[in-house]
C-alpha cells in the first residue's frame, strides 16, 4: 500500500523524505513553503537538485503537496481572491519545479455569500489558473472538508458542482478526508456504512476521479461539522471503516497520507496499525480460499 504522511519541511523540503523514511512512509505530502506566510523566495536550483537526490537516496517517488491556509479561491473579496490566485500560482510553480504530482486545496469559504456564489468563484479561479500553467504536469486535487463555518467541499455536489463549471475538469482530482466526510455526515464507521458512502461520490463526482486520500480519524461526533483530527482507531470513526479503504481494490494505488497530531512517532505508531489492518483483511481472504 501507498501509506505515509504529511512531513515538516524544516530545514529545507528534501529533509522531508528522509524524515518520512524514519517514519516508515512509501509516501510524503509536504508543503512547497511556509504555510502561514504569502510570499516564499524563489526556489533555488540548489534545492531543486537536493529534492530529486533525496527521492533517489529514499526510494520515496510519489510527493504530493498540500496548499498554504491563507488561499482562500472562493473570497468574495477582489483583493484577497487575486491575492489567492497569485499565491497558488506560486505554488503551482515550485510543484512543477520539483515535480510533485498534485497540489491538494481546500474549495475555499464563500464568507456569506452563499454556496452557489462561492462555487463559481473557484471555477473562476481555476480557470485562471490554468491558463497561466498551460502545459504544467502537477494537477489540483480539490479536498473534501468538515464544513466548518462558510467552507466549501462539504458535500460531494460542491466538487461536482466545480467540475462542471470549470473549462479543463480533466485537469482536476479529488483528496478524500476521512475526518472531513465523517464530520460533514458521511458515515464510515462500518463495511456497510462505508459502502454507502462511496457509492455516493462514485455516483455524484466518480471514484476515478480520487488521487489521494487523508487518512484521520475524527475527535467529533458524525455530523459535527468540525474538523479535529484524532489517531488511527482512537476516534469516532474506528477501525472497521479504514479496513475497508484499505482492502477496496480500486483504491489500492492511490496514495494515502496521513494528518494526525504529530506526537512523538505517532506517525510511524498510525502507519503500523493501518498495516496491521490490511495483513489482517489479507490473511483473511487467504483462509477463506484454503478453506
């Protein structure tokens, strides 16, 4: 399986993979710059260089990134979306640079403005987006989210909706959260549940259209609508439904990161017991068959 996690930058982004190797990861999501910050200095071939090493020396290929917490596509505020485009296109920039495949982003908060307004908002952007990264490889995987306060992406028609207004949809990619869906009130909690769940986003936006997944478990209750998350099995979602992502052959190459707190190596602690899940499910089918 494609299991790791999102890693510190600190230092410099190539010190990510090697930090991901010690906690066990196949893969890593990083950020490309500070995240709480607009602006980043140009990246410098040096580093460049120093990343395309470390994916050599780590063995760890697939990379993904995760935008800064400032950009905001669906702002309708003129000051602060043009602030949010440039801010990606930055982004956007140093992915390709680097060759990081996707670029994961949050649809963005209408503020108020209502959902259907904040939606045209974002396609607006990303077609403005596009057009500037004519010919760029790295692809934006627009991210399921909790549905805190005005955020967008809470229900799956949100993202189809953004599919079917943008002008190049082929160029776009869904991040499932499981966190997220479960606190927005998509049940995963079991088999059954789960199998309910994904059978509504295959039917609204397409499970082919999944790049990624964030895998979280949930400090809140179904429903809640807020975004806190909490250890693998040590939430209110449990095991049962990571087992089945786990075991669904269609998303057995699709990368999957986790995002829980980072306390002490509770990455590599989260990343064995998701192991220990699927060597479960797999010894399972083996018995079944010799039986």
């Amino acid at each position: 399986m494609n299991l790791g996690a999102h890693i510190s930058i600190a230092g410099g982004i190539h010190l990510a993979l090697h930090r991901g190797v010690e906690q066990t990861c196949r893969v890593v999501q990083v950020f490309v710059k500070n995240q709480m910050q607009w602006a980043a200095k140009p990246l410098q071939q040096s580093e460049i260089q120093a990343f395309r090493r470390a994916k050599k020396q780590t063995g760890i290929k697939t990379v993904i990134a995760h935008d800064t917490y400032l950009i905001n596509l669906a702002s309708m505020s003129d000051a602060l979306w043009k602030r949010s485009i440039e801010a990606f296109h930055l982004e956007m920039e140093r992915c390709e640079a680097l060759g990081i495949h996707g670029l994961v982003t949050h649809p963005g908060s209408h503020g108020g403005a209502g959902e259907d307004s904040g939606l045209g908002r974002v396609a607006q952007a990303l077609d403005v987006l596009h057009r500037r990264t004519s010919g760029y490889r790295v692809r934006v995987l627009l991210e399921t989210t909790a549905g805190q306060g005005t955020n967008l992406g809470w229900r799956f028609e949100h993202l189809r909706a953004i599919l079917d207004r943008v002008q190049t949809p082929q160029r776009l990619g869904l991040c499932v959260d499981t966190c997220h869906i479960f606190a927005a009130g998509y049940d995963i909690r079991e088999e059954a549940a789960c199998r309910t769940t994904f059978e509504e986003l295959d039917g609204i936006v397409g499970v082919e259209r999944i790049e990624a997944f964030h895998l979280n478990d949930s400090k809140r209750e179904l429903g809640s609508r807020v975004d806190r998350h909490a250890h693998i099995g040590r939430g209110k979602i449990g095991l049962a439904g990571f087992s089945f992502l786990l075991r669904d052959g269609r998303f057995s190459r699709i990368p999957m990161f986790l995002e829980t707190p980072k306390e002490g190596n509770m990455d590599r602690r989260n990343l064995r017991t998701l192991r220990a899940l699927r060597l479960a499910r797999s010894g399972e089918r083996e018995a079944g068959r010799r039986e």
